[in-house]
C-alpha cells in the first residue's frame, strides 16, 4: 500500500516490499564531463550524497554505466554500510566506449557481467530494483525484450536482484516484460515537453507500477518556456523545482530522480518540488507538451 508523508515532497511509493521517497536522487551526473571519468571534485561529490541521505531521500538511482564504474564507486564510499531504508536503483543493458558512447549490451552474458559488477561496486550481495535498458541513446526501439528480460529473471531466482523495471521502453515492452515477471517501475524520458508517456503513465498508476521519469543530458534546457517562467516567477521560484512539482502533481506513481553535482541545488531542488500548483498554474504549464 502506497503512503504520503509530509516530510519530503511527494511522500513515499512502494517499489515491491521497499518503500522509497518519491522524491529521489539521480547520481549520473557525479560522474565527470559526458559522464565519463571521476567528478573534478571527489569531496564535493561525496557531501552531495552523504546530504541526500541526510535529508531524508530513500531513493537513489544509478549504473555501473555511469563513469563507467565511477558513481557505484561514489556511493559506496560515501554511504557504506547503508541505511536500511536506502534503496539504490541500478540498470544494465548499456556499456560504454572510449568515445564516450553508450553501445548495447544486453546479451545473456552481458547482463550476467553487468549485474555482478554493480553488486561489487556497490558492495552488496542483492540489487534492490534493476532495470533492463532498451532502445539506444536516441530513445526506444521496436523489438522483443523477451531474452534479456529472462536472463534478469533468472539472476532474480537466484537471489542477486530483489525487483525489476525496464527503462527507454516502449509500452509494447512494458506490456511484454509484465507477461514475463512482475516489474515494479518503468524510467522513461518523460517531462513539460515530452509527454508522450501520458496514456502509459496513467495505465501503470491504475496498476500500481511506478513511473520514473528521466531527462535527456541538459535537464530542462528544452524547458527554457515563458510559460514556465512565468509560473515560477510567480512561486518565487525558479523553472527546474516547479518542473519538479509538476510531475509530483502529474500522477502519484511518478517517482523523481532529478541529478546535481551540487548539495545547494539538492536542496532548492527538494524545497522546490514542494510547490503547490494551482489549477490556473497546472493549465498553463499543461499547454507546453501540446
């Protein structure tokens, strides 16, 4: 059963048996420039994780992609041994290359390596939530997800991974994966501008699956809207948080894993999505995704 708390915007959604804060945090972007290397600033990114935790965020989401191997490595130094109410989402099915590129890798073989090199680098004997990645760096892709989807099953029977999600998926997938096992999240791009997720979206809330929005590198810059100004201008806020509080508006299986390298950010970042949108707010950012 999904519950509300005051204490962070949103409240809590459960992922399975883990109940995670809606409002979570994304660890991409401590890696360095293009996500690639260490951050230039290995104690600033650690404060900005150790801060995550601090103020009360339940919900961390990451790759052994991401650095490659840079932000597991992060985490675990700054937060090991974890809380018990910290969850960490991790995905495979993307590697990548010396030109900083994200090639498939979602071979029976792949996957097998992939998860065991985020549980190392993590320092866990079980992955909380894992979630298969499709489709490419442009977006989803048409296809069967079906041999990739049972290879994470089997490693699920064996103990190694608790849940499952897919992320970049198309809803046939979405539709495929669900026949195959129980997933408990899906991570589209998804925002103001990019709605095309919205029937998708309203289908897993009726489910009870969650939704996970991400965000193409840039964040909102496809965002910069006088719409947006304006609503924010008149929160006295800034575009980012009220972009945030609206997907914590838009549905209550929506989960946010918005990225900072920066622990001010974090906070204007929470404190923002704690807006309450009005319904003359609400009409007018809905008009910039049509």
């Amino acid at each position: 059963m999904n519950t509300y708390s005051p204490s962070l915007p949103g409240g809590t959604w459960s992922l399975g048996d883990l109940t995670v804060t809606r409002f979570g945090y994304g660890a991409m972007q401590l890696a360095g420039p293009g996500v690639m290397g260490p951050p230039a600033d290995q104690d600033r990114a650690l404060g900005v994780l150790r801060e995550v935790v601090g103020l009360g965020i339940t919900h961390i989401d990451t790759s052994d992609a991401y650095g490659p191997r840079v932000t597991n490595q992060l985490i675990r130094q700054a937060l090991h041994p974890y809380p018990a109410s910290l969850h960490i989402v991790t995905k495979v099915g993307a590697t990548r290359d010396g030109q900083g590129g994200w090639p498939t890798a979602r071979e029976p073989e792949d996957l097998r390596r992939s998860v065991r090199e985020n549980l190392a680098g993590l320092g866990l004997e079980a992955l909380d939530v894992v979630n298969l990645r499709l489709g490419n760096a442009e977006g989803p892709q048409s296809g069967s997800l079906a041999e990739a989807f049972e290879t994470l099953v089997e490693l699920q029977e064996q103990g190694l991974i608790r849940h499952l999600g897919v992320s970049n998926a198309t809803a046939e997938q979405v539709a495929e994966a669900r026949s195959i096992a129980p997933i408990v999240c899906v991570q589209n791009m998804y925002n103001l501008a990019h709605r095309q997720d919205d029937e998708l979206i309203d289908m897993l809330a009726e489910e009870g699956v969650a939704y996970v929005p991400f965000f193409p590198l840039g964040g909102f810059s496809p965002l910069q809207s006088s719409a947006l100004s304006a609503v924010a201008a008149r929160l006295d806020s800034t575009p980012m948080p009220v972009a945030l509080a609206w997907l914590l508006q838009r549905s209550p299986n929506i989960l946010l894993i918005p990225g900072t390298s920066s622990a001010e950010h974090l906070r204007e970042n929470l404190t923002g999505a704690g807006l309450s949108l009005s319904g003359e707010d609400l009409a007018e950012l809905d008009k910039i995704g049509r």
